[in-house]
C-alpha cells in the first residue's frame, strides 16, 4: 500500500493496514510495532485516536496518558508529545479532518460511543475487503 505523506510524517507508523478518505477527513489503521518510541513532536493537524489493540503510553507537557485498546482522544494541533509502545505495538484507528472541519467534527463526538464513531467512518468502508490484522 502505498503511504501518503501525510500520514508517514503525521504518525510514523510501522505499517499502515488502510487510509483513505471519508467525508473531509483522512481515516486510518496503523500498526506500530512492539516497543516502538517516536521521539518528541508535534502534529501539524487535531486528530482523533481510538486504540484497536495494544497499548501505548503518550507523555507530554500536560500530562501522562496511558492508552489501553478502547481508549478514546483527541489530539491538539501543535502539542509536543512522545509516544512509546507496550510489548503488542498497537493498532489505532486515526480520523484527521481537514483543518476546514474540525470545529464542527469535533462538536460532533460530545455525543457518540465508540461504537458510533467506529459506525460513522467504517461504515462507507464495509463495500471494501477488512485490511489483515
């Protein structure tokens, strides 16, 4: 598959099962290896991240945050973090909206389970094969 820029600079995952696009947003499935660590940056876009698999654990100036399979967060535009990862990597599903539509995106997740939020992104996907996990 191939990768675009933007997510192999926006994520530097191991491998990347699916990316594509669902309405004005970049959705993807990464994987980051056993152990991985991606050393301090910053996004140049918010996202959402929502833990298939694994763990990781995020520290920042804010806070520490360890991300179990389940956990649901958003990512600030602009924060410094590093990110390593438990002895399974992880897999995480990555919504970035397009700048244009964050507001909006993110006035939409108030209200949603997880299960809803995997609904609305996955759901124009189910025409296509499940990426091998």
């Amino acid at each position: 598959m191939r990768i675009s820029p933007r997510i192999r600079h926006a994520m530097n995952p191991s491998e990347v099962l699916l990316e594509t696009r669902v309405t004005g947003s970049t959705v993807t499935i990464v994987r980051y290896a056993p152990f991985q660590e991606i050393r301090p940056h910053a996004h140049a876009e918010e996202g959402l991240t929502i833990v298939l698999s694994g763990t990781f654990l995020e520290e920042a100036q804010r806070g520490t945050m360890l991300a179990n399979a389940g956990s649901v967060a958003t990512r600030p535009y602009g924060l410094r973090h590093t990110n390593r990862f438990g002895p399974q990597g992880a897999v995480i599903l990555a919504v970035i909206p397009d700048r244009e539509h964050w507001a909006n995106f993110k006035r939409s997740l108030r209200n949603l389970s997880i299960g809803g939020l995997l609904s609305i992104f996955l759901w124009p996907l189910r025409s296509r094969s499940p990426p091998a996990v």
